[in-house]
C-alpha cells in the first residue's frame, strides 16, 4: 500500500526529468541559432566594406591617386564606415611607401609597395579622422626617366571612418 504513492511520484519526476532535459535541448537549439545569427552578420560587415585606392602615373605631378574608380586627384577626402578595409594599389613607375599621418594608430599591411602592381592594405576598426600621405622611391630602371610636368605631387588622403 505504502509503495503505490512513491512509484507514482518516481514516475512523476522522471517525467519532470524528461521535460526539464528537452526544455535544456531547446534552450540549447536557440542558443546555437542566436550564434549563427551573431555569425552571419560579422561576417556580412567587412564584404560591404572594401575600398580600393589606386595609385597610378600622370606626367602633369607625376602621380596621384583615385577612391573606387573615382577621379584621381593628389588629395582625396573619403568617408567610409567602420571596419572597412582600404586597399592600395601602386601602378606608378616607382615605388611608394604608404605611411599614416595621423589618427588612431593603425597596422598597415606591406606598406612598402616597391613593384608595379604591388599592394598594402588596412582595416579601419575605430571611428575617426585618419591621414595618409606616401614616401615615393626612384622611378624603376625600366621606366627609364619618364618626362613629367611640374613639381611630383604629394599625396594626401583623409579618411573619415564613421
Ligand atoms: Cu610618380
């Protein structure tokens, strides 16, 4: 008689068991769809954020650089959004190494771009006002001396990282 109430409550905890362990289960699926979710849009972040800047030869200044295809000027002054990461491409007839004037510090990617094609890169992660400039090399030999209108210019890029 004593033992008809206790198999009915080790059947009501197991039970107990059985639903605390499948709310445990779907506790853990949503934990593990919230991550996927956290996931998706980090990795979403940086695809939007590339931008490309060119530097190319001119005889007038003798190089200048350009933002996405855009006109290429020895100043340029670009706005971009937080993580996005700049890409640098020499395709002057001499090296230029990039070098950040001013800002947040940064860590610049081969920023000795000392052969045609040759590329540095960064990634802005922190809000601000940033400046770059570069330092040019001599023209390769096979460049030869290639004839140039007026002083070379400077280069200068200010990038504002909202
Ligand atoms: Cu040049």
């Amino acid at each position: 008689m004593a033992t008809a109430p206790s198999r009915r409550h080790l059947a009501n905890s197991r039970n107990e068991g059985e639903i605390k362990q499948r709310q445990q289960r779907i506790r853990g699926a949503a934990l593990a769809l919230a991550v996927l979710a956290t996931l998706a849009i980090t990795s979403a972040a940086p695809a939007g954020g590339t931008g490309t800047i060119a530097i190319r030869h001119q005889m007038r200044g003798c190089h200048a650089w350009s933002f996405n295809s855009g006109p290429f000027k020895p100043s340029l002054s670009i706005s971009v959004s937080t993580g996005t990461v700049l890409r640098f491409t020499n395709n002057d007839v001499m090296p230029h190494k990039l070098v950040q004037a001013a800002g947040p510090k940064l860590r610049l990617v081969h920023p000795t771009m000392s052969k045609m094609a040759s590329s540095a890169s960064v990634k802005l992660t922190q809000k601000g006002v940033y400046r770059f400039t570069t330092k040019p090399g001599a023209d390769y030999a096979w460049a030869g001396s290639p004839k140039t209108v007026g002083e070379d210019n400077v280069l200068h890029l200010m990038v504002r990282v909202k």
